[in-house]
C-alpha cells in the first residue's frame, strides 16, 4: 500500500486510474536484450566478447563456404577457378557423389535398389517407432528384412524365402509348443528353423543366384554410407533384444544362466571394438569349416551387435534396477507368470526408464560403424581415406570430404536423439 | 484410538463364518538367513473370516502374509491355501496367486498404464477373459470403490487413498476368495484413510475372507472377528476383539494395546 493514503485508514476510490503502456525500456527486444544480455557489467563483456568470437568464425567460414566451387574435375581446377581466393571445392562432393554413397564398386546401373530398399525401411520402421500407427502394419517390418536382403544382395530370390520359412516355422513351434514349456518352445523352436534352413539350402539350385531377376551383388562390393547405415540399422535392432535378454539373463536365479550372461557381458565390454573387427575380418574365419565362408558383412555384423549388446544390457540392467521392488511384487501377487510379468510390467517402464542410455549406446553404435574402415571395408570413412584421398585428382581436399562425412552422421544421430525425446514425452505417465 | 471409523452401522447380516477352511498354516517357520522371524505359527482361517493381525513393527506380521501367496518363501511347515499346498511347483503359486488378493502398503500400481488397464491386465492375461468383459468387470468394481470417474487417467494423476481404492478394485477384479491386505492405510493422510476403510468395510459385509496387517483399531473392533496380535515372529495372543481389547491377557499385549491405544 503505498504512502498516500496513510493518513487515513478509511478509503474510498472515486476516480479510476486508466491502464497506461510500461515505459519503453521495459517491453519487447530492449527489454530483453537487457535482461539476457546486458544485465551486468560482467555479462556485459561476455556478450561482446561472444559476438567478437561469432564474428570471426563467420568471417572465416562463410567465404569459403560460399565462395565454393561445385562443377569442376579436380583439385587443381578448383585452384584454378579460385584463383587465390578462399573457397571450398565441394566439387569432390558431386563428382563422387555415388562412390560417397553407395561405394566404389556396387554395380552403377543397380543405385534403385538401395535406394528403394531405404524408402520401404522408412515404411518397415514406422510402426516400430511410431506405435500409434496400426499394429497390422508390423507384419510388413516382419518381412522387410528378407525384402531388402533380396533388392541389396540380390541373386536367387529363394534365399530370403528360406529364411522366411525359417523363422516362420520356428515361430509357430514356439507358439504351439511355448505356452506349455518355454524351453520346449524355444529349443524346438531354433530346431525347426535350422531344419527348414538346411532342407531349404539343398532345395536351392547349384548357380541359381547367377540368372537371377536381380544381379547378385557380393557383400565385398558394398560400401559408402550405405553401407554405415546397413552397418547401424541391422546392428541396432539386433543388439536391443539381445542386450534385453542379457539384462533379464545375468538377473536370473538360475546360476548357469546368470553367469554366462555375466561372463559375456563382462568379457565383451572389456574388448576394444576394433580388436572385435579384427577377429571378425581375420581369425573367425578358423572357427569356422575350411569349407564355409561366412560372409564378411555377417561377422561384422555379429561382432558390433555383440558389443553394443554387452552396453545396451547394463543400460537395462540400471532400468531394471530402478524399479521399485513392489512392481514386481504386485505382478507376482496378481498370478502373473514371468514372462507376463516382464513383457506387460517391468520391461514396459524399465525401457521407459533406459532411453537415454539406450539412445547412448544406439548413436555411439552408429557412429562406430565408420571403424569397419580399419579392416579395409569401404564404408564412407573407408571411402574418403582410400580411393577418394588417394586419387590424384582430390588429393587433398580433408575439409570438404570430411565435413560432409559429419555432416551425414549429424544429421542421423540428431534425428535419434530427436526422437528419443518425443517418446520420452509420449511416455511420461506417471506425472512424478 | 482412530476416530475416522465410519459413523454409519454396520451391516454384519453376511459377516458369516463358514464351517470351510480357506487358510491352514501349521509349524511354520521361517529365516531371514540366521534370523529366526517367524516362529512356528499355527494358524486356521476359515470361509467369511475377518482377521487383523497386530503387533510392533518387525513382528514378522508382513511377513506372515506375504507367506500366504508365496511372495516370501517359508522353509518348515505347512501352508494350505484354499485346497492347495503351497510348495515350490510354479503352477500351485500361480494358482494360489490368482484366488488370493493382495493390498499393500504403497499401492503399487502400474505407472505406465491407466486405471482401467490397471484393473483388467490380470483377468486378461491370467483368466483369460475376453477384454470387453474384463472391462466391464473393472468398471464395476470401480463404481463400487467409487471413483468410476478416473477409469481413463493414469495412477500418478489420483492421490494415495484413490490410489489405494483402485489397488483394492484391482484385486478384486480378479475375484479373489481370500484377501490380504499389509497396512494398507498406514502411508494415506488421515482424512484418506477412512474413504479405504470405508471399502475394506463394505467388503467385509459382503463376506469376503480377510487378513488385514493394520494399526487401525477401531477397524478391528468393528470388523474383524478376531484379533491376533504377534511379537518376535510369535502368534502371542488371538482373541475375539471385545475381549481382546478390553481383557487382554498377556503382558506383551497389555504394553502394546496401552501404548498403541494412548491410556
């Protein structure tokens, strides 16, 4: 109450006082300017000094980004057209714009098939991520991985049919047998796809890949960005169940399970990835039969899938671990069984809970695929550093090549994380 | 004494006890690793029986009926539990686990589903039943711990005594022939207290068989048929409420019942 009226207690209002607009200083950019940058002396500084630092940055890159050269054959037409100017040569970008992509040797005339493999992942993954959708649109991801084997490796069609079969047949014993005994299920299930797998493989013609519909291509010949984002989508999907499996399994009673799961988790996490590649390009080839060649993308593929398995499971193991004992409790007093219990309670909020990590692991994973480079795989690191590099025409252009090769991996990984925080939000129920 | 009982009578006409056994422990013991907590408990509960069991905290009264539907395992004596002996056979827990409910202290709803959902998971899941009618059933046991309204809204938005009376519809969704309840009103402000008594009540009368771990005494006197009151994993003293609270016998009793009571 202000002083005017202190000398009287009794008050009555007989003029009313019309609203005016706040002083100029105190509403919109002024008003904010000073309240966010200039609100103290030191602050003060630290806005100019910002500006100073932005200043220069800008002053350096923007020239040379957009004084860029995009046309030209070489390095040294570049120079040429520049003439001592700074400038980028983003050329390298467009002239290898296919080997940045696809790699050096995926047959040029066959580009549609990863391509179209891409649009269909985009329709695969959907409903996965996004599980407002219609849950009818899961049966198209059950076959897409088999779909888009087929449009990358092309060859006999029958390949991807067995596999199919494979898994379907292992499938349905599951659930036939499943329900009464889970180790019947599962054990009759992993038979009944190996069977159907080797009936399926003397099924399949001797050279039935060589006339095919789509030429085959070997996995030697895949590469570019292609080949991380083959690398990162098939390792990603993999590794998370298997790294919920091995969370659930090192929580066991059941000792034998608990300590191979422990034993696995703590022998590969203490592996460096690269040694993993190593063996997966070179010395896995002895455990095998003389006879088989495994095929260098699958070792590959199970190497990082192991390794970031062994991470994405402690990540649950924390989840697990967060969860009040009474969730399991009032599972338990509800007549649930275990795998009730897991897949419709705990799991559903200890995932919740692991995003994060989760998303850690998957964008770290992502970005470790470029290491497939080191056991001369021509990834799109592989790419830069080998044939591009080293060709007389580019030799020398780092910034460009590399730039462009962060700013790929930027782009995917930001759309990870982006995404990880819409599901969080999607799944904040309990409102703590 | 608590003085949120409900005013209303209480309508005792179908309080029966039936000549059937629903719950027979006989030398039971138990350890927690060398520590001795249950003490051979000898206990009969027949059909339409209205137990509290009291005592101090770390009587081993939770434990004794977390025993009954195996949330804790016990290591001598016999537990039989509506016909069926509880033993390590996964297919007997799930079994008992079904026709027992189960209330406890922290409610322990699922977070990440609604209310309804909440209430119809096990009946779809465990019973099988089909989900329109399991969620009718939800509905309907909602309705009668009276918050039908919040059937779409997740645990975290009600508070701890709606949260209490969905846990409570939630059990009974599964139309248990026994429930226990661990100190379900001892984390609730008082003034929530009594809307979960006044459920536990309304069940009562409509003789549900119940073994109730609670502090509120003035639920006992006006709803249980007997009081046992336990110390140091023993059963020290059962009686009929009337002369349990105004004739206890035992020493221990008497201590606990003036301290409790406030004389």
């Amino acid at each position: 109450m202000s002083d005017t009226h202190a000398h009287s207690i009794a008050f009555v209002r007989d003029t009313e006082i019309p609203p005016s607009p706040p002083p100029a200083g105190e509403t919109g950019v002024v008003k904010w300017l000073r309240e966010n940058l200039f609100s103290n002396a030191v602050n003060s500084a630290l806005t100019i000094a910002s500006l100073l630092v932005i200043y220069i940055l800008l002053s350096k890159t923007l020239p040379w980004l957009l004084n860029g050269v995009w046309t030209t054959n070489s390095l040294a037409e570049c120079r040429e057209v520049l003439q001592g100017k700074t400038g980028a040569c983003f050329s390298v970008l467009t002239e290898r714009w296919n080997q940045l992509l696809y790699g050096f040797k995926y047959p040029s005339d066959q580009y549609w098939r990863p391509n179209l493999a891409l649009v269909l992942l985009l329709f695969a993954i959907a409903p996965v991520l996004f599980f407002d959708l219609p849950r009818k649109l899961l049966a198209f991801t059950a076959v897409y991985p088999f779909l888009a084997f087929w449009l990358i490796w092309g060859g006999t069609i029958l390949a991807p049919i067995v596999a199919l079969v494979g898994f379907a047949a292992g499938a349905f014993v599951f659930q036939t047998y499943g329900k009464s005994s889970f180790a019947v299920g599962f054990f009759g299930a992993i038979a009944a796809a190996f069977a159907v797998w080797i009936l399926g493989g003397w099924l399949i013609p001797e050279g039935a890949s060589e006339n095919a519909m789509l030429k085959a291509v070997p996995s030697r010949d895949l590469g570019g960005f292609m080949l991380n984002l083959m690398l990162g989508v098939t390792c990603v999907s993999l590794s998370l169940p298997l790294g919920i499996a091995l969370a659930l399994g090192r929580q066991s009673d059941m000792p034998l399970i608990k300590w191979m799961c422990v034993v696995f988790i703590e022998f590969v996490r203490g592996v460096p990835l690269i040694t993993l590649l190593f063996v997966a390009s070179v010395m896995l080839a002895y455990f095998f039969p003389p006879e088989s060649t495994v095929d260098l993308f699958l070792r590959v593929v199970i190497m990082i899938t192991m390794f970031s398995a062994a991470y994405i499971a402690e990540v649950i193991r924390g989840g697990l671990a967060a969860l009040p004992k009474g969730q399991y409790e009032a599972a338990d007093s509800l007549g649930l069984d275990y795998p009730q219990a897991m897949r419709l309670i705990i799991l559903p909020q200890a995932l919740k809970i692991s995003i994060p990590g989760i998303v850690n692991v998957a964008v770290g994973l992502f970005k470790d695929t470029t290491l497939v480079s080191v056991i001369s795989m021509f990834d799109l690191v592989g790419m830069i550093r080998g044939p591009i590099l080293a060709s007389t025409e580019w030799n020398g252009v780092y910034w460009e090549l590399l730039g462009f090769a962060a700013l790929l991996f930027f782009v995917v990984c930001y759309g990870i994380s982006q995404y990880s925080q819409w599901l969080e939000r999607r799944l904040a129920t309990d409102h703590r | 004494m608590s003085e949120l009982m409900s005013d209303r009578a209480i309508d005792r006409s179908k309080m029966q006890v039936s000549d059937e056994v629903a719950i027979e422990i006989t030398n039971m013991n138990k350890w927690y690793g060398s520590f001795h907590v249950l003490r051979d408990i000898n206990l009969t509960v027949n059909q339409g029986e209205r137990i509290v069991i009291a005592g101090p905290s770390g009587s081993g009264k939770s434990t004794l009926i977390r025993c009954l539907n195996a949330l804790e395992e016990h290591q001598q004596g016999k537990i039989v539990v509506d016909g069926t002996e509880l033993s390590n056979d996964l297919k007997n827990i799930d079994k008992i686990r079904s026709e027992v409910g189960m209330v406890f202290q922290h409610f322990n709803l699922f977070p990440h589903l609604t209310i309804l959902e909440n209430c119809t998971l096990a009946p779809i899941w465990v019973r099988k039943t089909p989900k329109k009618e399991a969620e009718e059933r939800a509905m309907h046991f909602l309705e009668k711990v009276k918050i039908p309204e919040q059937a779409h809204k997740y645990p975290g938005m009600l508070s701890g005594g709606q949260q209490q009376r969905v846990a409570i519809a939630r059990s009974l969704c599964m139309m248990p022939r026994i429930m226990l309840f661990d100190e379900p009103t001892s984390a609730l402000d008082p003034e929530m207290i009594k809307e979960v008594l006044d459920t536990m009540i309304e069940l009562a009368e409509e003789g549900m068989t119940m073994l109730c771990v609670t502090h509120e005494m003035g639920f006992a006197r006006q709803v249980a048929n007997r009081v046992i009151f336990m110390d140091a994993g023993q059963i020290v003293e059962q009686n009929e409420p009337e002369e349990f609270f105004n004739n206890p016998k035992s020493d221990r009793t008497k201590l606990f019942l003036s301290q409790i009571l406030g004389h």
